[in-house]
C-alpha cells in the first residue's frame, strides 16, 4: 500500500463541542490520498467517543490513546511515531481546516521539493473569521535556511512559529523531536521550540498566500488565562525554552540570526507573563515592547 501524502495529527482532549467540525474537514479534504491520526490525550468527556464513530465510518483515521494526559506537544510527538505520510500537518481538535487546506498545501511543496510550506490562517470566534495576525504572508519561496534567516531577521514582527501552519516533511519532523528531546510536559511556548529545530534542519521554504486553517479562539485556552497559577507556569515555561534554544543552538551551531530572533520574542512574552502575574499596567508592557520594536526596525533598516 502506498504512503499518505500528508498525515493530519490531531491531539483530542475535552473538546466534544469542536471534534465532529475538526474532523469533518479532515475527512472532507479535496486530497483523499491522506491519513487521520486521532492522539486520545485521556480527556474526560465525550471527545473520544465521537471520533470512535468517526474511525468506524473511514479507515483513513487511526486513534492512539496515551497511557496518561501529556498535554499538546507530547501527544503530537506519540502522534508523529504512528504517521507514514510524506508531509506532516498538526491540527488542534477546535480548530478546523479549510476543504482544499492539504491539496494547495501539497502541490505548493513542488512534489517534495519544499521542506516546510507556510500558510495563512484565520481567527474564528465561532460567528466571523478575520486574518490571524492580521497580516497575510505572500507567495514567496527561499531556497537556502541562510536566505530564509535573513529573511526572519528583517521582520518587524516575531515569527510565526505556529506548528498549525505550516506542513513539514515527516523525516525533518522526527529528526527535531530527537534532537529537542523533551520528555517533560510544557503547555506555552512549545512550538516556539520545535519550529526553532525544524527551521534549523530545513533548506528550502515556501509560503503560500492561501488562508487554509481556521484557529478558534477558546476563552478557556491557557494564553488567554487570567489564572495566576497558570500564567506562573506560562512564564516558567517561556524561561525554559529559551534555555532550551540557546542549549540546542550551540551544540547543533544553528543560525545565529534565527536564535536571536526566537530568543528575542520569547523574552518579551514572557515578560508580559510576569506584569500580568504581578498585576503590572500594561502601559509598562507597552514601553517595554517598544524598545524592542525600535531595535527591530534599527535591524530591519542597517542589519544590526
């Protein structure tokens, strides 16, 4: 039998008000020749038992239960040990995909060509969807890790280092989840790190102008938290990535220019975490982050 040109990896946990939308666009899909990989996280609801219902109707999804809740970035890691697709797309199971998402997404790595294929994304409250990050990438290709640094070094703005959207090559995938080597769960920031690795091992990119994902925004996701336990945990997860990258960029010697850049904006989050746990005005965060946007735009402008 043939491999999938792009597993679908979809941790589930506590979402039975989102999972029939999330996989009726994953079953729906223009591009057929796919698999559905379902990462049961031991939630508490009725989550699983309607993405049991939807495995008995398609062979294409396949559902592997964690012996224990690990939280999103270990169930897309047990998730990646089970897929045999080409490609990897990671999918939240509130969110939802847009019907052609992995057709235009596929054709747009030229067969194979392209490492990493980055697309755009929408906000969705549930009643309207706007633009997330309210700046849509153009259709542009780069076809060296040094060309694509300089290009994330001009920025203004940080990274979008969102694992949801981007499609990435299954082999780079696997090698940067050896190379993280996580085994402890962390819940913020965590795809600041695995993109930091995955950029770091690619050659070639792409970025398409489609808008192919729809991101919900859930009041009850930890980045909208006003929990102070939480955004505690927020910070100290910040703090232990950025260690992480600094760790990772000098024993595997990755591009200086994209650590910085990683570095940089996880700071400044993880700053904000610590006004919003001290119940500092955000007038302090405002400053704050316009120091750093004025030393971006000196780096934009004279590539310092």
């Amino acid at each position: 039998m043939l491999k999938p040109k792009i597993s679908i990896i979809i941790p589930v946990y506590n979402v039975e008000k989102y999972i029939s939308e999330c996989l009726d666009s994953c079953i729906n899909q223009t591009l057929q020749d796919i698999e559905i990989i379902i990462v049961d996280d031991c939630g508490s609801d009725k989550s699983m038992d309607i993405a049991q219902e939807y495995a008995k109707k398609d062979s294409r999804i396949k559902i592997i239960k964690n012996n224990q809740n690990k939280g999103l970035f270990l169930a897309r890691c047990e998730g990646l040990k089970s897929a045999t697709g080409k490609y990897i797309i990671s999918l939240d199971s509130d969110d939802f995909l847009d019907l052609k998402a992995c057709e235009i997404a596929y054709n747009a790595t030229k067969d194979g060509y392209y490492d990493i294929v980055k697309f755009n994304a929408y906000n969705y409250d549930g009643n309207t969807a706007g633009i997330w990050g309210g700046v849509t990438l153009n259709n542009c290709s780069f076809e060296s890790l040094e060309e694509y640094a300089n290009y994330i070094y001009r920025q203004k703005d940080y990274p979008r280092w969102n694992l949801w959207s981007i499609i990435v090559k299954r082999d780079i995938y696997l090698k940067a989840v050896k190379i993280v080597g996580l085994k402890d769960r962390i819940t913020m920031a965590e795809d600041a790190l695995m993109s930091f690795v995955l950029w770091n091992l690619s050659n070639k990119f792409c970025h398409t102008c489609d808008i192919l994902y729809y991101y919900r925004q859930n009041e009850n996701s930890t980045t909208r938290s006003k929990n102070d336990e939480i955004i505690s945990r927020n910070s100290k997860d910040r703090v232990f990535v950025i260690k992480k990258i600094k760790e990772l960029s000098k024993k595997h010697k990755f591009d200086r220019k994209i650590t910085k850049v990683f570095i940089d904006n996880l700071k400044i989050h993880e700053y904000y975490d610590r006004l919003i746990y001290h119940q500092i005005s955000k007038r302090v965060f405002k400053i704050y982050d316009k120091y750093f946007r004025f030393k971006r735009s000196l780096r934009v402008k004279f590539g310092i």
